[in-house]
C-alpha cells in the first residue's frame, strides 16, 4: 500500500513483512550465489536471520516417553527438562569423535552426564564446542535453540535424542534412504586390510546412508552409497584422511526382485543316513505385499501339525532365501509369506530341518510367482511452490536499484 501510494517503503517494514509471510509458509525466498566463488554467502547468512523461523516461531517439540509410550510436549524454554538431538557424527584428527546436536529444550553443561533414550544408556559430554567452519570454540554451555558440537559421546550416534535421565523422551528420528549403488572395495595391500575395515566402520558411523556388508558368497567386502560421487568421496577420504589405499570395483545399481502374482509352495528336506535323519515339510502361500513392506511372515498353522517350536526356523529360512533373488541374485521386496501346512516327525525334525525345507518352498514358490526386478527410484523430499505470482511493470527501477536481494 505504500508503494501504491507513491511512499518510501521502511526495509525494516519490508523485512518484517517478509519474515511473517516465509514463517507462515506464503513465501519462499530465493537466493542466488556460488560457493566457489564465495558469492552471495552473506546475504544468504543474513536472509536466514532475517526471514526463516526461530524456535519461538516454532510449535513446541513432540516426543514419546519411553516408559509410559505417551505423547509429551516440550516447549522451547530453558526451563523445559533437557532435550536434544544427535544429527551427524563426525571425526577430527584433533579432537577425535564429534556429535553434533541441536537443543530442543533445556541446558546443558559441559562436564554434565546425559541419558540416551534412543538406546537406553547414559554418557558424559567432556567438552562442548561451538563450530565456525574449521574453527572451534569451547563454551560452557549449550542453550534451547543452539546447534552444539559434544566431545565424549562415544556410543551415541546419528538420529539419537539426548535428554534429562529423569524427565525422558525420544524425539522424532532421521529416516534415511536406501543406497542405490554399491561397489566391490579391497585393500591394495595384505597390511591394508585391518586398517580398511576399521576406516570403513568409522566411515558408516559418520554416514548412515553408507553401508558395508559382506558378500557370503565371493567373500568380498561391498560398500553402497547414494551415488557414484557418494562412494567416490570416501573412497578419497580413505587414502586421504585414513591413509588407506583401496581398489574399487565398478559400480552396481541395487536392483530389488519381487513377485507379481500368487502361488502356494510346498517344500521338503528329508535325509537318512543311519542314525538319526532330518525331517522337515512346510506348505507356503506366497503373495505380493505393498511398496515397501520387505517380508511380511504369518504362521496360519493349526492343530499343530507343525509344532510351535520349530515355526521360528520357518520365518529365518524364509528370511536368509529372500536375500537372493532367482533372477540376479538379489534381495526380495514387498513379500508375504504365510506359513499354512506342512508336517513332522517326532524324531527326526529339527529346527536345521525345517530351516532348509522353508528355503526350498520359497525359492521354488518365487520361481514359479512372476519374479520381475525393482530398480531404485530417488524420491524428492522437497518441493517449491509458489502460492501466487506477483508481476512487476513499471517504468521506475528505483525498488530493483535498493533491493535487488528480493529478485535473485
């Protein structure tokens, strides 16, 4: 209204206008830059102060007690019980093991002992650092709405709440995608290999979307990462950080397998070798599940004609032959089972026995369900969108001249 009426706009007014309208979700505000060149890194800075919200323009943080399973609410106020978040673990060649956390609720010392409800353990915090970049300062305390740097946190990792051990509550974690590409990693060197799989394991402890496994069938130590340059980073920062010089092979998508269609399987182990045998019959119904479901097992046995001792190496038999598929040898997605006869001997049955007979039901059933691969597809979590559109005419360039921030 005071630009219409010919008026002088206040930047104050305007920035106070603009932050009540990004607080309330209306405006999303875009800035341009390049880190390379160090452009833009102060507006940037600035326009986080002046436009996005603090946590007193935040609802209070909901959590869940762990004793009781209930909803509890904390405030953003010193004079809440102590809470915060771990959100990323990393390591400094000085100072070793940092975790970094932002605080929800509350204070807390440095020196002061904290409960992890995520895990259900306690540590000490030695020191407390506030980080600038590759600076550290050592503060005394870490106040509600601070993001602080912890020194003695050695079993706490990423997405763990830290609270008061007498006022407990887990706070929402971090959900973390999938990995969709992987790689065959060797030492180049016998006297590499303890060193590597140690790096390794720091490495996972850092990322949680890298993962290490081992490949039971070739022996080799597979890592998977969010991408090509995901893995070609820590690669770089196995030889460069942890003096560990590595071979890596070419890299593999992550294909999933799943069925397409309904069967029932049934499948037998039975051995005689002069003592005591191996009896194990199972009957399988196998089926598709939903998007994401993994394996879903259910036990429909009745009558006992298979005893409940022996359903639970059903269920782990089933479990080891998802993990290679028929088509590619890859693991199984969105799978049910149902377990919905079979028989036993009261002799010759054992948990081995009904282990091996789930995992020939399965495999046989999953041959004969339509099997087809899963490629990984990379959901965007984030989303623009402009609720209304203003465009600007006018022969006056006065307002670009004074705030050409608004238009990048």
């Amino acid at each position: 209204e005071l630009f219409l009426d010919g008026k002088e706009v206040p930047v104050d007014l305007l920035i106070s206008a603009l932050r009540k309208a990004v607080v309330g979700c209306h405006v999303v505000p875009i800035l341009c830059g390049s880190a390379y060149k160090n452009k833009g890194t102060r507006r940037l800075i600035d326009a986080v102060v002046d436009y996005l919200p603090s946590p007193l323009d935040m609802p209070d943080i909901i959590g869940i007690n762990p004793y009781t399973t209930k909803e509890e609410r904390r405030a953003p106020s010193e004079n809440e019980p102590f809470s915060a978040l771990a959100f990323k673990v990393m390591t400094d060649p000085h100072v070793g093991r940092l975790v970094f956390f932002r605080v929800y609720s509350g204070k807390i010392d440095a020196g002061q002992s904290v409960y992890n409800s995520s895990n259900n353990f306690h540590e000490r915090i030695g020191r407390i650092l506030q980080m600038h970049a590759n600076k550290r300062e050592n503060v005394l305390v870490a106040h509600v709405g601070e993001i602080a740097c912890a020194i003695g946190l050695k079993r706490t990792v990423t997405g763990d709440t830290i609270c008061d051990a007498k006022h407990p509550i887990i706070l929402e974690g971090i959900t973390f995608p999938k990995p969709v590409i992987r790689v065959a990693i060797e030492p180049k060197t016998k006297a590499d290999q303890k060193s590597l799989s140690e790096s390794l394991k720091q490495l996972s402890s850092e990322d949680p979307t890298f993962r290490i496994k081992q490949d039971t069938e070739t022996g080799q130590t597979i890592i998977a990462g969010m991408g090509e340059l995901h893995l070609e980073i820590l690669v770089d920062r196995l030889l460069r950080e942890f003096k560990v010089a590595a071979n890596v092979g070419k890299p593999q998508v992550a294909y999933k397998e799943t069925i397409t269609k309904s069967v029932t399987s049934e499948g037998r182990f039975v051995r005689q070798s002069g003592g005591r045998g191996h009896y194990g019959h199972v009957v399988l119904e196998l089926s598709p599940g939903e998007q994401g479901s993994g394996l879903v097992f259910e036990s429909r046995i009745v009558g006992g004609v298979i005893p409940r001792e022996f359903i639970p190496a059903v269920h782990k038999g089933i479990a080891e032959a998802r993990n290679t598929g028929v088509i590619g040898a890859f693991p199984m997605e969105n799978i049910q089972v149902a377990l919905v006869d079979g028989s036993y001997h009261e002799v010759d049955s054992s948990d081995l026995s009904f282990k091996i007979a789930a995992s020939i039901a399965f495999k046989d059933g999953v041959k004969r369900a339509g099997p087809i691969l899963l490629e990984p597809m990379m959901e965007r979590n984030f989303s623009i969108t402009f609720r209304s559109t203003m465009i600007i005419s006018w022969s006056s360039s006065w307002m670009v001249k004074r705030y050409p921030w608004i238009f990048l």
